[in-house]
C-alpha cells in the first residue's frame, strides 16, 4: 500500500512534533473512523515520555487525515494531541 504525504500535512507534522514514520504507522495500524469531507480518519496512541513545548507528556495520539487513491492513501494533514 502506498502512502503519500501532501505538502500541506509535511508542514503540519513538522509544526505538531509528529514524524513521518508515525503518520505511516497511524495509517496502516491505527484506527479508522469517518471524517469531514468524504475523508477518512485515523488515529493511533504513541508512548511519548518526553517534552513538548516545556510539559513532560506520556503519550501522544496521532490523528492522519487521509483520502483513498487507488491501492493507497493521500494524508492530507495530521493532528497531535498529547497526555
């Protein structure tokens, strides 16, 4: 399955402390729900055990907005949350 990042969610990973590699793993493991917009939505749970933005967090969740293109996907932007 092929994953391609739009230029618009490369600019969101580096702004919400996400990389790449987690936004591969939250589209092929994560959970899928429906999103806006025909899109589908994915989410997945990382251990963190770091800081962001001076707070120490646990966890962080990585949500990839995506749209399907023939056998792959087109993320078009990523959400961090972190706990």
């Amino acid at each position: 399955m092929e994953i391609k990042i739009h230029s618009h969610c490369l600019e969101r990973i580096q702004e919400r402390g996400t990389t790449i590699g987690e936004v591969e793993q939250t589209i092929l493991t994560g959970e899928q729900f429906p999103a806006k917009y025909g899109r589908i939505g994915f989410r997945k749970n990382f251990i963190y055990e770091q800081e962001w933005n001076r707070k120490f967090y646990r966890n962080k969740q990585v949500e990839a907005f995506a749209v399907q293109e023939n056998d792959g996907w087109i993320v078009i932007t990523v959400i961090t949350h972190y706990f």
